[in-house]
C-alpha cells in the first residue's frame, strides 16, 4: 500500500510541475527593461493625476495648432491658458515628484502662459510657433529623463 500512495503522490507532483512548468513556458518570461529612465513611484491615483495633467496639456498644444492655423489668436490664448500655472498638479502630489522633473513641469505650464499671453497681446505666429517650441523643449527633457 505504501508504493501505492507513493506512486499516486510522484503522478501528483510530476501533472502539477507539468502544469505549472507549461503556464511558464506559454506565458513567457519578461524581459529585463531597458529603459534607463528614472522611475518615479506614486500610487494609482497620484499616476492617473499626473497622466491627466499631461492629457490636458496635450489638448492645450492640439488648441494652439488649430488656433494657428486658422489665425485666430483668441482661440491660442484660450487654448495656452488651459495648459498654464492654474492647471499645475496639486501641492501634495508635486512634493512626490523629483526636484529636476518639477522644474520641467513649472518651464512647461509657464510656457503655456506667456504663449497666451503673446497670442491676447497680438504677437504674430511665429513668434507664438517659436514660444511654444521652447517650452516643448521641457516637455521632451521630462519624458526622455523618467518614467511613472
């Protein structure tokens, strides 16, 4: 009876590690990330924050692109002043964030300042296309530097 049971228990672990073996298999293993930038770590609803923030932004530059191309600056000034200083994250949240990805993020919602404030002062579009470039430079900078 006892080489009964033993065999029954070698079946046991011999199907479980052929399971368990063939999940690995078929699933795969990660690999190593490459990405050598700087992980920012925040809780789920800090990353949704700072992943909405950055969706606004980007609605703000598809704003100013239509208000440059259709020459109508009020629509820039509308569109630049949505991704301004007021619509920075919250105080509580930019204490988790690194010092150099703070200074790229207050560069970007400044950016997006003085490009309203060129668009409501009549600045021509080159000029305001040469305002908002630079403060994509910062937009650039941050992404290329971390990672959430």
């Amino acid at each position: 009876m006892k080489v009964h049971l033993l065999t029954w228990l070698a079946l046991a672990l011999w199907a479980v590690l052929i399971v368990v073996g063939g999940a690995l298999y078929f699933r795969g293993r990660p690999e190593p990330s490459i990405d050598t930038r700087q992980p920012v770590a925040l809780n789920a609803d800090e990353r949704n924050d700072v992943l909405k923030e950055m969706r606004g932004m980007l609605a703000s530059l598809q704003g100013i692109q239509a208000g440059l191309a259709a020459h109508d600056m009020g629509k820039v000034a509308s569109a630049a002043k949505a991704g301004g200083m007021a619509e920075a994250a919250d105080p509580a949240l930019e204490a988790k964030l690194p010092a150099p990805w703070k200074n790229l993020a207050t560069a970007v919602h400044t950016g997006f300042d003085e490009v309203a404030k060129a668009a409501g002062s009549g600045a021509k579009a080159d000029s305001i296309a040469a305002k908002l470039s630079a403060g994509l430079e910062s937009c650039v900078a941050c992404h290329a530097a971390y990672r959430l």
